[in-house]
C-alpha cells in the first residue's frame, strides 16, 4: 500500500488520532479492515479542497 493509494494517510486521523503515515486503529490498537475511518477521509478532502490540491 502505497501513500498513492490512500493519501489520506498524509494527515492524523481526527477519530483515532492515528499518527500521519500510518494506517487507522480499533479503540484497543489494531489495524482496522478498511484503510481509514470515514472521519480521516472527510478530514483529508476537507483540507485537499480548501488548499486547492488533490494529494
């Protein structure tokens, strides 16, 4: 998994406070089954949109 394939990662997950660069958590710190929290992605687009860039 590359950071082109989910470049949310580029930022901290507002739901799990995962760090930038590394994949969202359970509550107990496992790996969840999806990339990221839904919450992270919004988070990215949000700020992707605002700055004018898409990655």
């Amino acid at each position: 998994m590359s950071a082109a394939d989910h470049p949310e990662h580029a930022i901290r997950c507002p739901w799990c406070h995962a760090p930038a660069g590394q994949r969202c958590t359970t509550p107990t710190g496992r790996p969840i089954a999806i990339p990221s929290h839904d919450a992270r992605i919004t988070a990215w687009t949000t700020q992707a949109t605002k700055t004018g860039g898409t990655r």
